[in-house]
C-alpha cells in the first residue's frame, strides 16, 4: 500500500505516524502550548494597549486631565499616564483573552475526544 493511496481520506491516519505516544511528553506539550498562547496574547495584547494609550494621551491630553483631575493639561503628563494604563489593561486584556482561546480550545478538544469514542 503506497502513501498516495491512504492520503485519498483525509480523515483516515497516515500510515508515518507512531501509533503509540508517550502521554507524559505530550501532557507537557499540551500545557506549554497552552501557556505559550497566553503569554502571547498578553504580549500582544500589552503592544495594543499601550499603542492606544499613547494615541489617545497625543490626540487628546486633555482627557487624562479630566478623568484623573490633574492640574496640568499638558501632553508631557499625559503620555506616560496613558501608556501606563494603556499597558496594565492591555495585559489584563491580552491574559483574558488568551485565556479563553485555550478554554474554547480544551473544551473542543473534549468533545471531539468524546463523541469519536
């Protein structure tokens, strides 16, 4: 039996691929992964915020002014306040969001594990 002629069902295993795996190995792949994604979407999601912070403490000083009531209006004060909050929220943003891929993620990796066997 050739590769080509098992490759016609997508669905079916390839004939190259171990048929036996260490569980343990690939219980600490799975976790790794999972951690790497959300460290990623934190990263991400740390860039985004600050972007947004430092946009908005250009455009409009004023606004950190008025939502914090400090005396100067000045865009020297507001850009590090913005990028400071655009960052603290923007990784508790990203960490949220990571977080849910991989709970979406697990939950579809159960179901398709339960309703197969």
């Amino acid at each position: 039996m050739s590769v080509e002629e098992s490759s016609t069902n997508p669905y079916q295993s390839s004939p190259l691929l171990p048929t036996s795996v260490d569980r343990n190995h690939l219980s600490w792949r799975i976790i790794w992964r999972l951690i790497a994604i959300v460290v990623f979407c934190t990263f991400i999601g740390g860039l985004l915020g600050a972007s947004a912070g430092l946009f908005l403490a250009i455009l409009f000083p004023s606004y950190y002014a008025g939502v914090f009531e400090l005396r100067s209006t000045g865009i020297a004060d507001a850009v590090p306040l913005g990028v400071g909050l655009g960052l603290s929220q923007g990784i508790g943003g990203g960490a949220l969001v990571g977080l849910a891929i991989d709970a979406i993620g697990v939950w579809y990796t159960t179901r398709k594990v339960r309703n197969s066997g």
